[in-house]
C-alpha cells in the first residue's frame, strides 16, 4: 500500500494524500482520477511514499490510474517545481495548466499519432539494382523503382497500399534497402530544399556553435533584419538532428510559424515535424506532446506553450525574436517561455540559441558581459540585398494631410509606379482612436475601462479594444447635445481611405486583426502579397513581425510618437524593436527599401538611432539610463497586483500587504507605495500594483518566499483578486 502525493487544478499551494494498491515509485508523473470534496478531479502523481500526516480515516483511495501513456519525464516534473518556486505559484495549477486539454479531464485517451508512413531508401537501397529482384515480383520491382526516383516517399506516391504492398515493403525494409517512420499529416512536402552556401558570418556562427553543440551553451545570435537567422538555425538544427536528437523552437506568435513550418519540412523532410499552437486542436496537441515524449518527432515548433513540451531526447533549443513580449504568459501562471527555455537548456545541458535584430536588453546585457556567448550578422545574405535607407519627415515642418504628408503620398505613387510594394505602417486599428465633441470637449470612453472607444467603420460602432465592449455611434454629444461630434487622429480603417482617395489605381490591403478574423485569412493574405495582387499595405505589428516579402521596398511609418513619453520605462524599447522591425521589412531581396517616419520629434535618441540603424549604441544608452534610475536588468522585480470593484480596497489590501512584510527594511529589498495601475480600470474592475524591487534575484525570491503565505492569509473581501507577476514585463 502506497501513499501517493497528487497534483490537482486547485489554488492551494500542496499536493493531496491519497492510497492506491497499484502504485509504485516508478509511476510519478502518471495521471489518476481520484475523489475530491464531492466530486472527481485529475490529478498527475508527483510523489510517492510510505507515510503521510493525513489520519487514516480521512485518506481515501484513488479511483482509477491511467497507463495509457507513459509517465510524465522527470525533467518536466522538475521544471513544473522550479516553475512553482519561482513563480510562486500554486504547484497543481503549475501542473495542470500545461497539460494538453484531453490530459486534463477525467477520461482515458489514446495516443495513436494521427501519422502517415514514410518510407525512405537507405544508402544501401539507393545502389542495389532492379535486377536483384525477381522479375516475378514486379510490384516489388516497382515500390524500388518509385523509392529510387523519389528517395523517400509516402503512401500518397505508392498509390493505394493493400496488404500485399505493405508486405513487400517490410520486405524492402528487412533487405535494409529502405526505413520506415511515421510522419504527422500535412508532412508530406514535395519540395526538398538543399542548404545554400552560408555567408561568412553565418559559416562562423555556425561553426562556433557546432563546436559546442553537446553542452549548455546560451548564444545571442544578433543579426539586422533578412541577415539569415534562420538559415543558421536550419544549420545548426541539423548536426542535432543528425545525432538523433530533438530539436525545440520557439516563435513569438502563430502567425509565423506556417513560414517557418514550410522552411524546415522542405530542409529536413525526413524529420518529423510538430507545430504546436492555439490554432492546433485538442487531439493534435495531445498526439504532438505524444510523439514528442517517444521521438517520434524530430522538431517541434511552436509558441511560449510549447516550452512544457515532454521530449524524449531534446538538443537544441531555437528562441526566434526572442525580445518578443508575447513570450510572457500575462495570466494564470506568469512565466517567461525564454527565462524557462534557458533553464531548461542548463537542465538537459543543451545548447539554447536566442536570436534577434533587436535583442532585448536583457539578453543584451547578458551577451555584453560575457553570460551569453555573442554572434553578430552584420549584413544581409542575400547577395543584393541592401539595409534600407532610412529617412524622418518633420511634421512640423511638412503639414499632413488625412494623416499623410506629400513626401510619403509622392513615394508611395513612385513605389507603385515601378511595380514595388509599400506598407503604411500604423499601429493602431479602427477608423480613428477618439471620438470628440466640438463644442464640450466630451470624448467616448469605456464604461467598464479607463480607455477611449475606437471608432469602427463601416459598422459605425464604438468598440473597447481592451475588453470588447461596443455600442452604436451616438447622434449627439450625450453631455452637451451638440450634433457636431467628430471622429479624432487616425486608425488603419482611416489610411486605407485616404490612400484610395490619394491613389486611386493602387491595390490597397489592409491587414490587422480586424481583417485577418476569419480562419485561414493570414495565409490568404500572404498568398496575396507573394504574388504581386497588392501594391499598398496599410497594416499594424501584425505585419512588422518576421515576414519576409522580397517586393517590399518602401515602409512608411505613421505618427509613432504616442508611446514615446510612456510612463512604462519599457515603452521605449519596444517602441525601438519594433520600429527596426517595420523598417527591416523593407528591401529584402533585389529591391532596395526606403523607409519615412512621420514625426513630431525627429531629433528624439530613438529616430536617431533608427536612422542610423545602430542598436547597439542606443541599447547601451539604454542600458545606461536603467543602471542610473536601478531599473531591470540592474534590478530584479515582482508586482503585486491586487483588483476590485473600487480602487480603495484594491489599495488598502495592497498596504495590508506590504505591511504584512517581514524585510521591507531590509537593505537589498526596496518596497515601493502601492499606486493605481497606468489602466486603472479594466473590465469593470478597478486595478492597482506594489512594485518590489531588489538588487539580486536570489533576495527577491527570498523575500517572496517569506512574503507569500502573509499574503495567502490576509483577509480579502469576496470581489478582490489577486496575483504576483515575477519580473513583469509591463507595468
Ligand atoms: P532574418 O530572420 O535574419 O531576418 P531570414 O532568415 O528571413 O533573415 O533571411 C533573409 C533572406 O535571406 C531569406 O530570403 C533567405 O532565404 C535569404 N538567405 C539567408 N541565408 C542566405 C544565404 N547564405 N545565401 C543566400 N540567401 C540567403
Ligand atoms: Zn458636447
Ligand atoms: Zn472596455
């Protein structure tokens, strides 16, 4: 009889009791149903033991262990601790919340990868001759010939596969002229690219990095846009795949992984591949996390998710765009998938490569003093391709028109007229941001958030781009009555009309999240562009992301001074990536770009910089101003966030609980006053925070660790929430 310790989805820090006859200490990480209050929950063993504290009568029996797939590996389970500990976050839900959904209910499931077989000719079978075949076996004959052709090959290309096919084909993999693997659908890929020969900055990264491809090993591959980042990984990726190792990358968003899906099933056709995603299903999830746990894989990519990802043999892990914000979790379990992905690279005693144009001074600074090992692409691969020239245009000086100067109306028309495209780049959708009464200065806002409601054509509607919420254009000022209300400032919807008024014969698209709803429309839209049926892009981030479109040669940057004079200290930064990503859009392969800003401030550090394409001297500017005002990554941080009905107790807990500290007057710990949150209101809910601050990780965690379980019992009222958010990312 053992005691078995169970990770349940419940917010209480412990796992729970329970016997089980079956158990033994080999079947941590199995999945068990057992009776919970008065229900059922699905718990995963973590521990076993012969003794526990909970008094016989109250320990009660599991109702079921499920078999069915093998137990969870010891290295995620470690990883689900460390998460725990550091995250400070309740160790069931740590657990339960990275599972693949069917894992998390109380049913048995069947891991039966949804594949196809992949027959591939050994270099045995490429020389042996038809003629060693009978020449009564001419089916046979016939698979050998087709597999001599096509080197490897799936049922698809056999034609149908009846038993006696099936037969000679395992006969074919008995001579050892052939192998046979399963494949995930969609695998099959016609084209097989061979690698091109890499510049000599990539053959360097790459040799360095083969060098050191069996230990742990933390590179910043920092490259400007379309310098062949990922042909360094493709190259890489294969030395670890050759020693029958797994390969693990990440990519900021699901966007971008059907591009880079499609580059690595054509380099590496005979690896099998996942993508791992909130497009995939339930099953596909749990047949990838499957396949990845018995090597039935070779590569999984996916987003930040995928980093809980059980491997059977992983050796390398690729973080692309690794400033990427999106690679922290903003609910539940506040992780950071790159701080993870590097734990876990330590853990296996792997190589983790971080890459980037624009790294994020996190990693920057590691790179500087030496943690990470630096690799610099300096220019770009393909042989043409120039980086862009950059220009400002004062909006001061050049009056705009419809949020468009002459300069930008004039490119764009010459851009067009030479057959190129351009992309107007405004980061922000709907018609206009603000809707404004003449008379009283009146403006629509969210009932329910602090925000201002963006106005919508051509549904004419108001809509809350933080919480949803949207309601028809009044027909007059609801304060002072006046008729005279007018959409302010400008949104995509907007561009786009003054663009089709401005050029008339253009092909204008307009790309953002309003028009990319419906399923499959990325791809459409990329199909799109490919192709030339477009000539203007008008489009958000969405846009500025990765993508690579050789016939883009101009970029033109819309009024991007709002976030300069943000009160968050990052806004800056991102502002800066993001700005060197819209740029190196452009000009990516024959054509040479141009990009123009639209500003307000064109001698502000940041165009400057951008200008002059020069990250690392604004990085290390950057860098400077956050040591001088101890910010991150000089400064290690926590928030705690507290939300109520009214902003009063949200505060008032938060002095409760900085109150509740032990070591606030510690000297390595500084505490700071709990203040609103920059969005106040959210949702109908009214937010504040308590930034804790200290100079090394390890006495912020020591001072969390203490803080914690004053936090849990301090007494809340039934509409406060709380959370902690270690080393947040926004404010
Ligand atoms: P990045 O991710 O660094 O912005 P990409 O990996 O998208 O850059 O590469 C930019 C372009 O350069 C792509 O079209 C790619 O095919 C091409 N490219 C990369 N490496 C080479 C090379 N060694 N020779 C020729 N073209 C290359
Ligand atoms: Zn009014
Ligand atoms: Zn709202």
């Amino acid at each position: 009889m053992a005691i078995i310790r169970v990770a349940l989805d419940v917010p209480l820090d412990c796992l729970f009791d329970y016997v089980s006859e079956e158990t033994s200490s080999t079947d941590i990480g199995l999945r068990v149903r057992v009776p919970f209050g008065k229900r059922e929950a699905i718990g995963i063993i973590l521990d076993v033991c012969a003794a526990t504290q909970i008094t016989a009568d109250k320990l009660k029996p599991i109702h079921q262990l499920y078999r069915e797939i093998p137990p969870l590996p010891h290295d995620l389970i470690e990883l689900y601790r460390f998460c725990n500990r550091y995250y400070h976050h309740p160790i069931g839900q740590v657990v339960m919340n990275s599972l693949p959904a069917l894992l998390r209910k109380t049913r048995s499931v069947t891991c039966k990868p949804d594949g196809v077989l992949l027959w591939k000719l050994t270099s045995i079978g490429q020389t042996v001759g038809i003629d060693t075949i009978p020449a009564r076996s001419k089916t046979k004959r016939e698979l050998l010939r087709l597999l001599q052709q096509n080197r490897q090959t799936t049922a698809a290309f056999l034609g149908e596969i009846t038993p006696h096919t099936r037969k000679l084909l395992r006969e074919l993999v008995a001579s050892g002229w052939a192998e046979e693997t399963v494949v995930s659908r969609g695998q099959q890929t016609t084209t097989v690219t061979t690698a091109p020969a890499a510049t000599a900055e990539q053959a360097e990264a790459i040799a360095a990095m083969t060098a050191m491809a069996n230990q742990f090993t933390p590179w910043l591959l920092q490259g400007v846009t379309g310098s062949g980042k990922t042909e360094v990984y493709l190259q890489v990726a294969a030395t670890i795949l050759a020693q029958q190792k797994q390969v693990l990358i990440l990519v900021p968003e699901i966007n971008l992984t059907p591009q880079l899906e499609a580059i690595f099933r054509q380099r590496f056709p005979a690896s099998p591949l996942i993508s791992l995603h909130s497009g995939v299903t339930d099953n596909e999830r749990l047949q990838g996390w499957c396949q990845a746990q018995h090597q039935q894989t070779g590569i999984v990519l996916g987003t930040r998710l995928a980093i809980f990802t059980p491997f059977a043999n992983l050796g390398l892990i690729v973080i692309d765009e690794e400033q990427d914000s999106s690679f922290k979790q903003q609910d539940g379990l506040r992780y950071s998938a790159r701080d993870l992905a590097i734990y876990r690279a330590k853990q296996l005693d792997i190589p983790i490569i971080l890459g980037s144009a624009t790294p994020s001074l996190e990693s920057y600074y590691h790179a500087i003093n030496g943690h990470y090992k630096h690799l610099r692409l300096r220019t770009r691969a393909a042989s043409q391709a120039r980086l862009p020239a950059i220009r400002c245009i004062d909006l001061r000086i050049v009056k705009a028109q419809e949020g468009l100067t002459e300069p930008v109306l004039n490119a764009l028309r010459e851009t067009t007229a030479q057959n190129l495209q351009s992309l107007v780049f405004i980061n922000r959708r709907g018609y206009a941001p603000v809707l404004l009464c003449k008379s009283c200065r009146w403006t629509a806002t969210c009932t329910r958030c602090s925000s201002r409601l963006v106005f919508h054509l051509p549904a004419r509607q108001l809509r809350c781009h933080y919480c949803g919420y949207q309601q028809s254009v009044p027909s007059a000022c609801p304060q002072c009555g006046d008729q005279d209300i007018l959409p302010f400032g400008h949104g995509t919807q907007r561009i786009e009309s003054a663009l089709i008024n401005h050029l008339p014969d253009a092909r204008i698209m307009r790309v953002d999240r309003d028009s990319i709803r419906r399923k499959h429309a990325w791809q459409a839209i990329l199909t799109t562009i490919q192709q030339k049926k477009v000539d203007i892009l008008v489009g958000t981030q969405l846009l500025a992301k990765g993508h690579d479109f050789p016939n883009l040669a101009l970029v033109c940057i819309i009024n991007p001074d709002a976030s300069l004079y943000s009160a968050d200290f990052r806004a800056e930064e991102q502002l800066f990536t993001q700005l060197m990503q819209v740029a190196g859009r452009a000009g990516r392969a024959e054509t040479p770009g141009t990009v123009l800003i639209q500003t307000e401030f064109p001698h502000h550090p940041i165009y400057q910089a951008l200008m002059r394409q020069d990250y690392d001297h604004y990085a290390q500017q950057m860098l400077k101003d956050r040591q001088a005002m101890n910010f991150p990554p000089f400064a290690y941080q926590a928030a705690l966030r507290a939300e109520a009905p009214v902003i009063q107790d949200a505060l008032a807990f938060l002095g409760k609980a900085s109150a509740a500290s032990q070591n606030r007057h510690s000297k390595q710990i500084q505490l700071f006053d709990p203040v609103p949150a920059p969005m106040m209101r959210l949702n109908g809910m009214e937010r504040a925070q308590l930034l804790v601050q200290a100079d090394s990780r390890k006495s912020l965690q020591h001072f969390l660790t203490d803080w914690q379980p004053h936090l849990v019992a301090l007494p809340t009222g039934s509409k406060l929430r709380w959370h902690l958010d270690i080393d947040p990312i926004s404010l």
